[in-house]
C-alpha cells in the first residue's frame, strides 16, 4: 500500500548550486507564507555560521503542499566535509532533485552525493540550476551529467531522468531550455509524477531507522527518521536496536512528544503513520543508526556504516601565559564535556582521550572545514583552548601503510594552468583529467589530503583569485613519500609584553607581522612570517632609549606596513608540526609548542 498524499525528496548538489535558494522559493509558492508576511533569504541556513559564510552545514527538513500532496523536503549539505550528513538522509526519501550548476556544471561533491543515491536505487530528476547566468552552457552540461550518469552505471531508468531548467532565484522551471518558466509547477508536477510515494504498510509492527539527530537543551536528543511501517501514537511503549551491534539487549523507552514537519515550523502530533518523516523526543541516548521499534518486533534495520575520518587535530586546555583571561570555559572537564556533546549531533566526528594526558583530545573529522567550524562554533560560545595543526590518518592496507586521496577538481584560468600543475606536482598531486570550458580550464587531480594542507592560499595567488577548487575524498592509496609543507619561517616574539612601533618597525624588515602596535605579546609567539626556510625571534617589545641624541618625536617617522590580518582557516593552514594555534573568544594567537627561546634551540639540536 502506498501512501499518495505524501512524497520524501531530498535536494543534492555541489556546494553554490543554489539548493538553499530554491528550497526558499518552493516554500513560497508552497504557500507557506502568509501574504503579508516577512520573508528572509536562505531561510534553511538557520546557524549564523551558516549566514555567514553563505553555506549549509545541518541537513534540515521541511515540508510545502501542492494540490492535495504533502512533500517533505531535506536540504543537504554541499561540502564534502558533512558527506557524513548527506549519506545518512538519502535513507529517508524515495527520490531525489540533483541540482546542476548551468555554468560550472557537474562538479567533484555532484558526483559523490550522486552515486549514494543512485546505490540505493533512488530515481532522479535532473534539475539544471541558474539557467539566467550569462555564462550558462546549458547544453554542454546536460550532456556532462548524462556522462556522469554513465560513468556511475546507473539503470537504464536512472538515466533517462527528466530533466527541468530552473533558475532558484527567480522561481521559475520549464520542460525546455528554450521556453522560459513563469514559476515552480513544472517541478512540483514532475515530483508528484515521477518520485514514487513511499510504501505504508500500516498494520505491521512500528519501525523506524534514526538518520538524523537534533539536539535541545530542554528535551535532550531528537531523533528524525522515516517511518517505515506500522504507525506510533504519543506515549507508546518502544524499543531501541542497532543493525550493528546485535548482541546487545534492546533498550525500553517511551516516545514522549512527536512531530511532522510543516513549513518551518515542527508541528506536535499525537500519532504518525508509515511514510511519514518524524521528529520523536523522550529517548536519552538515541543515536544515528539506531531502529526505533515496537516492543514485541524488534527487527534492527541495515545501516550503512559512515565513512571513517580521514583527519585528527588535537585539542588541548590553553597554557599560554595569558591562558584564562578572555574565556568563560577554560578547564578540561568543559573542554571534554564539549567536544562530547558535539559527536551526539555530528556522526563523522570521532573524539579520543590523548593517552598520558588529562587535558589533551583526538578529534578526527572528514576535513579541515568541518573541524574549523567546529572551532569558530566552540569559539563564539566563549570556549579557550589551543588546537595542533590537521594531520590525516593512516589506514594500512595489505601491509602497506595508506593514505587518503582527495579528488580534486580546479577551474583556472587558462594562463594560470602551468604554476597550478607545477605547485601540485610538487605536492604528489597526478592529472587525471584536462578540458577546455570557454576561455578556462577545468583540471582533475588525485592529491593526497596532507598535500592539499596550507594549498589553498597558494592556489588563490596562482590564479589571480578567479581560480576555483573545490574536492572530496575518493579512496586510499600507498603513502606517496614525503611532502614539503611549508617554504617559509616563523618571527617569534622573544619576550613578554606590549609590542611598540620601534620594536615592529625592526622585526618588519625580516619579514610579513600579523600583529600592531599595542598587541600584548608572550615569548615563543609566532608575530609573522619570514621568507627564510628557519624561524628567527625578534624584539617587538623593544622601546628606543632615550638620550640627549635621541628624540622622541623623532619616532613619528617610522612608517609601519599594515600587519596581515588571519582568518582562522589562514591560521590552521599557516601552522607547521611544532606550532598550536590559541584559540579565544576575541582573539586567535599562534604560538610555538615550546615558549622558551632556549628550550627550543635544545629541542632542535635533540632532534637533529
């Protein structure tokens, strides 16, 4: 039995294909607004991080109506950091809208979140995106995702698709590329006739698969997931199971609240039925994985397993000599707490005790923007601590040790493609692939994820800022040998105290600085950035004596380059092996791992 009135999507696509635009506008011509109501932009990206810096993070749900069917909609992540997100959500619907940039085409997360779905056995409607751009090549691009569809064997009826020409921010779709749309119809009705409603056996036992976790403060886990059969009513006795660890008794628990999704909004329900997408709350240690399950049938549902981490950074309780000054959460119990509480809502985090440490923390993710986020997200709720730089984990294979390999795919301008090949070269990157797109270039590499560390900014000089990039984890392979990581030194600071303008002005000679006049300063911090391949401490510190030759006003005429300001991102990828970066609420500080002058010149004639 199926139930018509009720279709599950989720929308899928590279990062800045528009997924979040276009859910916007399928809410309004939804009629999820009332008339004289104010709407916002991007309205799904709810997290400030996410307004910010214009991307998605957390999967969301939400609903709209269209004649008399309700269809539930999930926008995905587009980073290949939260494929963990995205793996996870292709379990809850039963077809999905791939989104194509008419411009920038297929592109490296296109393809990864595509052959999930298409594993699955999920149909697909092809949807061509920002078909208003004034370098579209529509054609050209339709052609590329019927290779991509190839490539990735997909049946005979995943690859003829439908295929839609939308443009997110005006609203409109059409059938052709030729016949401009005047609003969204044509995609409700191709979802309505092509998506197949999900499969409602409502008399068999209750059972759902949890395949995504909110969190709140005054009810604890929430856990989301589709119904698969049978029907739940509020308060109902339930049971919980995992596929992958059978032995294990099931736990008892009730299901306290329920909710659908309508809109944006959750609505409470007093019982829910099989093809339904729900929030359930009232299970304490309800996890991803996890099959929620009538007490008399319990029959855990497969999970896919997610995706190991490929990369560890560790975490530690600030020591710096002005540790406990700007923060609110300084000490190691609320350090682990944290980080703890973060693995309850991200799946593809794992956090490890350091052995012979008490304030030291593992964490591994699926790449640097993942853990920066969580950085900046600890940061801004008042966290202090100090991170080391990314480091990827080995796995051995048949012996030998492996390494993770990202593809990486560039779009450079067409004068930029030699420093781009020779840089990557140098990092044990191998061209698989070149084509021409307009006056561009679009190339395609397999890069060990260590050699991509710290390239980003290299990549940006190279192509004069027009270059884009942008990978995702393709497999493991024999470790490549060593990678150069960075060509350039540090200027430590060599005492502690306020840096002043006679001090910088002689330290800048040597050097790029990061930091003002005024700056307060702690010996063995890092201040800026020499050419040379070794670091050298500077003085910043240091004031001009005073005597009858020597005038004060005299001072006025040193001339200071502005010092270069860091993102966090810029930060991590700066940091070499014997360096942290100190993280607070109102300031980001890198550092060496050893302060004392000394004390380091020891360690490196030790280690030599």
């Amino acid at each position: 039995m199926q139930n018509n009135h009720l279709r599950n999507v989720a929308i899928i696509a590279h990062v800045d294909h528009g997924k979040t635009t276009l859910v916007d506008e399928m809410l309004k011509q939804g009629g999820i607004y009332r008339e004289n109501q104010a709407t916002v932009d991007r309205v799904m990206d709810s997290g400030d991080l996410e307004r910010e810096r214009g991307i998605t993070i957390l999967a969301k749900n939400t609903a709209v109506h269209y004649k008399d069917v309700k269809i539930n909609i999930v926008d995905t992540p587009g980073h290949a950091d939260f494929g963990g997100e995205v793996e996870r959500i292709l379990k809850m619907v039963n077809g999905v809208i791939l989104l194509v940039d008419a411009a920038e085409g297929p592109m490296p997360q296109t393809r990864f979140v595509l052959s999930k779905a298409l594993e699955l056995g999920h149909k697909v409607i092809v949807v061509i995106n920002k078909i208003d751009r004034p370098d579209q090549r529509i054609h050209e691009v339709v052609d590329e995702v019927l290779e991509l569809l190839l490539d990735l064997n997909a049946t005979d009826e995943q690859f003829e698709s439908p295929t839609l020409f939308c443009s997110g921010r005006n609203g409109t779709a059409s059938y052709s590329p030729d016949v401009p749309g005047t609003d969204l119809t044509p995609l409700f009705e191709t979802i309505l006739n092509y998506i197949p409603a999900p499969e409602a056996d409502v008399d068999q036992p209750f059972q759902m698969l949890v395949s995504s976790i909110d969190y709140n403060e005054f009810v604890g886990r929430i856990a989301i997931g589709r119904i698969e059969r049978g029907a739940i009513r509020q308060n109902q006795e339930i049971a919980v199971c995992n596929y992958h660890s059978p032995d294990e008794p099931p736990k008892k628990a009730k299901a306290v609240s329920l909710y659908t999704f309508d809109g944006l909004s959750r609505v409470p329900v007093t019982e829910a039925a099989a093809g339904e997408i729900i929030a359930m709350s009232g299970i304490g240690d309800i996890t991803i994985g996890d099959t929620i399950c009538a007490p008399d049938a319990v029959e855990p549902i497969e999970f896919v397993k997610i995706s190991a981490p490929t990369l560890e950074m560790t975490f530690s309780v600030n020591d710096s000599p002005f540790a406990g000054k700007e923060g609110k959460f300084v000490t190691s119990r609320q350090l682990r707490e944290r980080l703890f509480r973060e693995t309850l809502k991200d799946v593809s985090l794992r956090v490890s005790e350091v052995e012979n440490s008490t304030d030291s923390f593992n964490v591994a993710g699926r790449g640097e923007m993942s853990l920066s986020i969580l950085i900046e997200t600890m940061r801004r709720e008042g966290y202090e601590f100090q991170v080391s730089p990314p480091r990827v984990l080995y796995q051995e294979i048949d012996g030998k040790k492996c390494e993770p390999i990202e593809r990486l795919v560039c779009d450079v301008p067409a004068d930029a493609v030699g420093s781009v090949m020779e840089k990557l070269g140098a990092r044990k990157g191998e061209l698989v692939q070149m084509n021409p797109v307009g006056a561009r270039m679009k190339l395609e590499f397999l890069v060990p994820s260590r050699g991509l560390f710290g390239y980003r900014n290299e990549f940006l000089t190279d192509t004069k800022g027009e270059g884009i990039m942008a990978s995702v984890f393709d497999s493991y392979a024999p470790y490549k040998g060593d990678i150069n990581r960075r060509a350039t030194g540090s200027l430590v600071a060599f005492e502690t105290g306020e840096a002043v303008t006679y001090g910088l002005f002689n330290a800048q000679e040597r050097g790029a600085l990061f930091i003002g006049p005024g700056t307060p300063v702690y010996a063995g911090m890092v201040v800026g950035e020499t050419p040379k391949q070794e670091d050298i401490s500077v003085n910043v510190c240091k004031k001009k004596q005073l005597t009858n030759m020597r005038a004060s006003g005299s001072d006025e005429a040193l001339r200071l380059t502005p010092p270069r300001q860091m993102s966090l991102e810029q930060c991590l990828e700066f940091l070499s092996d014997d360096e942290l970066l100190e993280v607070t609420p109102k300031n980001l500080r890198l550092r060496k791992r050893i302060l004392s002058h000394a004390d380091r010149m020891k360690a490196l004639k030790g280690g030599k």
